[in-house]
C-alpha cells in the first residue's frame, strides 16, 4: 500500500464537499457553538450526516439526546426524524437551551424539538418516573464523567431495538489510559465497559480521524433494556 501524510483534516474536508451540503441554519449552529462553554464540541458535519443516516434507516421517530450544545446535531437528528419525529434534547444551561432554540427555529425545526434544561441525569430520571414512552434512538454526547449513568437512564428509556450512539469514546487515545477517577475518559471506559457486559446489549465501538482529531463512537443495539447484568438482584 501505497504511504501518504496523515493528514485526516484535508481528508475530511474532501469528503465533506462530496457528501456534505450543511446549509446556512446548520452552518450558522456550528459556527455559534463557539459562544458556549465547550467551544468545538460539537460533532463533525460528515458525524452529523452519518447519524442522520442511522435515524433514517432505522425510522427513528422519538429520539433523546444528552448534550443540547448549539443545537447542531440536534438539527441533523430532528430533520432525519422527519414531520412526524420528535427530539427531546437535554442540556444544563439555560443560557446554552437558549442558544439552540434560536438555532433550530431558523432550522424551522422548533416544533420538531423538546429542550428540557437542567442536570441530564435528573431530567432523565423525571422522563422515567412521568412515564416517558420509548425513545428509538439515543444519542448521548454530554458531561463524560457522567458517561455510565447516563447510559443506564438510557436504557430505561427505550425498547427492544432501540438504538445507542456513544460519542466521544477515543478521545486521542486517553480512553485506555484514563487520568483519573472523574475524568473524562474514566467516565468513556465506565460506560463501554457497561455496554460490553449488559447481557440485553449488542454494541461496537470504532475509532475515528478527521476535523475533530482522534477519537470514536460506540453504537448499541438494545435488544432488552430490563436485562440483569450478572451479580444483580
Ligand atoms: C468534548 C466533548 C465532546 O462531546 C466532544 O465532542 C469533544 C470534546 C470534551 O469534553 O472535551
Ligand atoms: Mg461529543
């Protein structure tokens, strides 16, 4: 095989004029998110293409996200979702649930999406306890540390079939050599090692290249969300 320079920012930026036509609404919510408190957090143009298509082949029509930032890949999973779709999208500062509300109105997508403000994990528990009916597909993209248990509120949030997306799994590496109880990557392994030993989950996780370094996502299968993991009650 022929050798050539790692330059995986030049690459994705050619795959991205292939396959990639962001529009100004998505572009002005990529741009924008550069005002919040996670500058660049947001997921890849090609990223959002990619979830789009899951949503799609799937039909997902209730989706749930954690991590609202400036509304970027919710844009991408409200308008896979179509007319009829929904997507309650979960974020802990007011003043950021703001700033994608602006965004995804001039998307023309507010109707399509549910901002509940708040601690994820709180806003989850109170989806469970009012009775939430399943989410299709989930994409959780927050605070890492919180990684597991967001994971585990998930499930409780969904169906037989109903899909997971990880984001942030690699994060250049550290994934393996975790710096610390709390930190980020501890949160990532946490959650890979729960969704590897759930006895009611079928998952993969690949590495990825591009504008956003290196890093990877995991996708689940939840084939029975009420599965015990072994050693439970
Ligand atoms: C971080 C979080 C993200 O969701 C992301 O896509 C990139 C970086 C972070 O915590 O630094
Ligand atoms: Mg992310």
């Amino acid at each position: 095989m022929e050798h050539f320079s790692a330059d995986y920012g030049a690459v994705d930026q050619y795959l991205l004029d292939l396959f990639v036509s962001e529009g100004e609404a998505l572009r002005q919510a990529r741009l924008s998110s550069a005002q919040t408190r996670m500058p660049h957090a947001e997921i890849a143009p090609n990223q959002g293409a990619f979830l789009a298509l899951l949503v799609e082949m799937m039909g997902a029509k209730r989706i749930l996200e954690f991590g609202t930032l400036a509304g970027y890949s919710t844009i991408w999973l409200a308008r896979a979702a179509g007319t009829e779709g929904r997507v309650t999208t979960l974020e802990l500062h007011e003043e950021v649930t703001a700033l994608a509300k602006e965004n995804i109105a001039a998307a023309g997508l507010s109707e399509r999406v549910r901002h509940i403000t708040g601690p994820a994990q709180q806003s989850a528990q109170a989806l469970i306890d009012s009775g939430e009916p399943p989410f299709d597909f989930v994409f959780v993209d927050a605070d890492k540390p919180k990684n597991r248990s967001y994971l585990e509120l998930s499930l409780q949030l969904c169906r037989p079939g109903s899909v997971i997306v990880l984001d942030n799994v690699v994060r250049g590496g550290a994934v393996i050599q975790p710096s610390g109880d709390g930190s980020a990557a501890r949160g990532v392994q946490e959650s890979l090692a729960f969704a590897a030993a759930h006895p009611g989950i079928h998952a993969t996780a690949l590495q990825t290249v591009g504008l956003k370094g290196w890093d990877g996502f995991a996708l689940l299968r939840v084939t029975d969300p009420w599965a015990k993991m072994s050693g439970q009650e």
